[in-house]
C-alpha cells in the first residue's frame, strides 16, 4: 500500500512538472527576509554600542579597584590620570605625580623619569564610545585606600547615552546611567 501511494505521488510530480520552489517565490522570501534584517539593523547597531559602553565602564571601574588595591598592596601612592585630544581620550595607571605620565597619540603610556606606567587605556577618537572624566587625575593613598580629589569618569556613547562612574573619597565607585538611563543602571 505504501508503495502505491509514493507511486501516485510521484506521477502527480511528474504530470505538473513542479518539484520544488520557483524562482518567483524565492524572490518573495528574500525580499521579507530583507525587510525584517533592514528593520532590525539600526536598533542591532545601538545594542553594540550600548554593550561597548557598558565593557569600558566596566574597565574603568576594575582599574579604579586595581589602582587603589594595588597602592595599599605596594604601600606606595598610585595614581590614575586621565588625559583627552584629538586622537583620543585616555588613562594611564602610574607611580610619580601628576602629569608626569600621559598617553601618546597612538595609545602607549609616555612617563618622565621617576615615574612608570602599570596600564594605559586609549579610546581613539572617530568611535562610537568616548571616555570623559572631571578630573586630570586621582592618586590613591596606600596608608588610608582613600583616593583625592574625587571625580566622575564618564563613558558616553553615540545617541545610546552615558554610565558615569564616581569615585568617591573612600576609593569607592558608584555606578549611575544619566536620563534616559540605560537599562540594568541606576539613575543619575
């Protein structure tokens, strides 16, 4: 009996001479197909850089906790300076003074002599995420794990909004989103 039927069925393939999909409804698929992937791309572009804002905040607060832990671990004064141009915005994590370790144009840490880099971070300019901070930089106490002065770092990125992260006198970071805040953060 099963054989009857994948007969029959055969020959009404055969009789119609259709066995698979025209040309005509492949170009209706492609075109819904590519509706749904035009519509979906912008909102696709700002989910990535939402995720990039929140990945450099995310940095920026491990470093704060870096710096500090590590100024009480060596018993030495870190500090962490942050320093912005035309090519890009960036921090460096270094002993010395202030302003005695910047970031080239290209990202890597220059210091003077009596100073040394421990990490640099650079955001080149021309991207969707910039990093902004109120301050030129926070040293870290070894003796108390205070940090001075205090400060904002704010990550902003295009049209997707900001996560400011402020370092409070005890070293501490709190994290908060402006209006419209972006979603899982705090408002400001």
């Amino acid at each position: 009996m099963q054989q009857e039927e994948k007969l029959k069925v055969a020959q009404f393939i055969h009789k119609n001479g259709q066995s698979g999909v025209t040309l005509v409804e492949t170009c209706v698929a492609l075109a819904v197909l590519a509706v749904i992937a035009g519509a979906a791309a912008p909102s696709f572009g700002a989910s990535l850089i939402r995720h990039k804002v929140e990945g450099l905040a995310t940095q920026v607060r491990t470093d704060i906790h870096y710096a500090r832990s590590s100024a009480v671990a060596s018993n030495r004064p870190l500090r962490m300076s942050f320093t912005s141009s035309g090519a890009g915005s960036c921090y460096v994590i270094h002993t010395g003074e202030a302003g005695q370790c910047v970031c080239a144009s290209e990202g890597a840490a220059q210091c003077e002599p009596g100073a040394q880099a421990l990490k640099a971070v650079f955001v080149p300019s021309g991207t969707a995420v910039q990093l902004q901070a109120n301050v030129a930089s926070i040293v870290f106490d070894p003796e108390h794990g205070t940090a001075s002065p205090t400060g904002t770092i704010k990550v902003v990125g295009d049209q997707v909004g900001a996560v400011h992260d402020i370092v409070n006198v005890m070293g501490r970071v709190r994290s908060c989103s402006p209006s419209p805040a972006l979603p899982g953060h705090t408002p400001c």
